[in-house]
C-alpha cells in the first residue's frame, strides 16, 4: 500500500515510522536492556537503520538511551530544547529543541512538532525533566492521501491532551499510546489501559497501537505477579471496544508490524 505508514514496534516505546522509504524512530531503545531494567525477548532487529529522524519524549534511561541513540548516526533527535541541549552536551549532535509551535522537516513531506505532556512522576537530578509527545505529519504525494501519527510519550491523561487534533489539523490518524509501566504497578505519569483508550475517544484516533508494555521488567521481577507483563495490549484493546470504538486497535508484539493508509 503505497499510501500508507508501516509501523514496527520494537518493544517498549520504540516504533519505526516508514513510510515512501523515510523512516522516524520514537524513542530509541536498540539494545538488550534500559540501566537497570531488563527486556524481555531479543535485541530488536535492525530495521531502524537508515533513520531520518528520532524523536525523544523525555529523558528517562528507558527513553533517551545514550548508546542507541548513538547506533543511529548523525541525524536529529527531535525533543524539548532543555532536553537537546542536554543531548548535545553527551555527545549527540543531532539533538535539535523545537518551539511549542515549529514544525520540523525530516524530509520532503514528512515534519515533526512536539506535543504537551505532564510526567513529573519521579524526577531526575542529574537531566532535564521536560516532556513532550510528538505529532509526524506525512504529506502524502501531491499534497493528498495526508497521515498523521501522534507518539503519546508519556503522560498522565489531562485536559490539554483534548488540543492534539487542533495542532494536528484533525484526528490522528494514528495514536501510539502507553498503557503500561515496566512493573505491575503504575506509577504516576502514566496512563493504563482504560485511560489510554479514554484518549483514544478524547482525540477521536483512527487507529491505536499500545505500546509501554510487556517488554521491561526489573531485575527477578518478570514473574511476579504471574503474566502482569501480557495484559495490559489486550486489556486496552478491551477498553477501547468500550469507550472508543471508532477506533481500530492494533495490538503488535515486539517485531511486530501493521499499517494504516491515509484516510
């Protein structure tokens, strides 16, 4: 389908955007583990190379991983401008800040601009803690056959996240969402399945591909409780038949790919 974007999670919050041979990477992490957390499930495979683009929702180990960012070469990682100072400070050189407002051309057709977030939860001492999600635009050839994919980041659900379409020029056509943690509790900042699916209906998405699941675990704590990490995609897929059911729901394992065409 040449119109469409392929999206490949690589677990966590890693997604690869493709579409017309341009790739954008949400959230790199490329390796075996994030510090001290764990993955479940190989190293992802290598379909990340020849990236345009990254894009960072915030600085959290399991977000903004040095070495994987590193792995993509000299291209911009698109962020909050504390965040791409801090970035350029350790050796990235892409990091590039864009304005609340600025729309940032990765290539012919495909932009990137940030969205608000609130994560607040558990700030670091040593890194900015500014958040943000991200809205990647793909023209489509001629001006026609436009796709939008909202990358969520993490947040809480909040009123301000209703502004999305209007940044968008319309729905998202597609919406990655977190719906978990990496541990059976979560932690605030984040949403679980039934907020995740509640901004589905919010933002009025096409489609939604729950991510921030069933791919990090601390050490020894895989199984306890038994199968935490598995529930959460279906549970969203659940509550979005419920609370969102416009709304297609594509549930992907780590290496996993769908697509969406443009409306």
């Amino acid at each position: 389908m040449t119109d469409a974007v392929r999206m490949t999670w690589l677990g966590h919050s890693t997604v690869v955007l493709e579409r017309a041979g341009v790739r954008v990477v949400t959230d790199p992490l490329l390796g075996r583990h994030a510090g001290v957390l764990r993955r479940r499930g190989p190293r992802p495979e290598r379909v990340w190379q020849g990236a345009a683009a990254a894009v960072v929702s915030h600085l959290h180990h399991d977000h903004a991983e040095l070495s994987s960012l590193r792995l993509l070469g000299d291209v911009p990682v698109l962020t909050a401008p504390a965040n791409a100072r801090w970035l350029r400070s350790r050796g990235i050189a892409g990091g590039t800040g864009l304005r609340p407002d600025e729309w940032f051309d990765v290539a012919p057709g495909v932009s990137v601009r940030l969205t608000p977030a609130v994560h607040g939860h558990r700030p670091m001492p040593h890194r900015p803690n500014a958040a943000n999600g991200h809205l990647v635009r793909f023209a489509g050839a001629d001006g026609r056959g436009a796709l939008t994919v909202w990358a969520v980041g993490d947040t809480e659900l909040f009123g301000g996240l209703a502004a999305v379409p209007e940044l968008a020029g319309g729905p998202p056509d597609v919406v990655l969402v977190p719906v978990s943690g990496w541990g059976p509790r979560l932690s605030g900042g984040h949403m679980g399945p039934l907020q995740a699916a509640e901004l589905c209906a919010l933002v009025g998405a096409r489609a939604a591909v729950p991510v921030h699941w069933g791919t990090l675990h601390a050490p020894g704590g895989r199984y306890l409780p038994p199968g935490w990490m598995d529930r959460p995609g279906e549970l969203f897929a659940v509550e979005v038949a419920r609370v969102a059911p416009t709304t297609r729901v594509l549930v992907l394992r780590p290496g996993g790919s769908d697509e969406v065409a443009a409306a």
